[in-house]
C-alpha cells in the first residue's frame, strides 16, 4: 500500500497518519511477515522508534479496522497481523511443531466450492458473509 493509500484510509475515520503508525506500516511493508504486538514492539526499538507496547496495541488494532491490517489467529494465544493487499486472498498452513507459516492462494477448486458454501450458507442462515479465513495445521516440511 503506497503512503497516500494509507492518509487515505486513515483520513476517512478522522485519523493522522502519526509517526508510530507510520513506522508499524513501515515494519511490515519491510517484513512481509506476520507479525505480533510484541514483535512489532521489538523492531521499532530496533529503529530507535518510541512507542510503547499499549501504543503498538492501538495502532494495531485501529489499522486492521480500517483495512491497513489484517489480524490472524494461528493458535497460539496471539494474534499476529499482516498487510492487505487485496485483492490477493489467501489462506495459511501452520506447522503444529515449529509455528512456521506457509501463505498460500486458493486454488481453482477451492475458490469455487468457497463460494458456493458462502452462498449456501448466505441463504440457509440469511447471513451475509464478508470475509473468511481458513487455516490448516500439520507439519512442514522440516518437521517431518
């Protein structure tokens, strides 16, 4: 996401672009990585950045509220964020031994069974679907 996306998204919840959530943007257009509060809190010191970890925490969550972010769940009693960037959607692999991550694109067969259950789903519940996530556990490669 370029610099004016981000005053953009922000401007339109009457938010600044302030220097901590520019280097938490920054932390993650350089890492590519998901990551958790502690972790972002840990590489902004790194860059000499002053934000403390409650600031860490309500930059985290304001930017996944208006789309800069995105909050995971891998299990582990944290949450972890990543960038945004539609409109590649993906869904991950977790190594149930090791923690590591695997991103990866929906294939063909599955983008369309997903839309079709969203769509059973949107009718038989009457609930309107706007995101999903899908996770599968197991072991990677090197743990195996």
């Amino acid at each position: 996401m370029l610099k004016k996306e981000w005053d953009k998204a922000l401007g339109y919840y009457h938010k600044k672009m302030t220097s901590s959530r520019q280097a938490i943007i920054e932390v993650f257009e350089k890492s590519k990585k998901h990551l958790s509060a502690e972790e972002v809190h840990e590489q902004l010191k790194k860059c000499n950045q002053k934000a403390g970890i409650a600031t860490v925490y309500r930059n985290l969550d304001l930017l996944t509220r208006i789309g800069v972010l995105h909050r995971v769940n891998f299990g582990d009693g944290k949450d972890h964020f990543e960038m945004t960037r539609k409109p590649t959607h993906h869904h991950h692999l977790v190594c149930n031994k090791c923690g590591s991550v695997i991103d990866y694109s929906e294939l063909m067969e599955e983008s369309e069974f997903i839309s079709r259950l969203e769509q059973e789903l949107n009718t038989r519940y009457r609930f309107k679907i706007d995101s999903h996530q899908i996770y599968f556990y197991g072991l990677c490669e090197k743990c195996r």
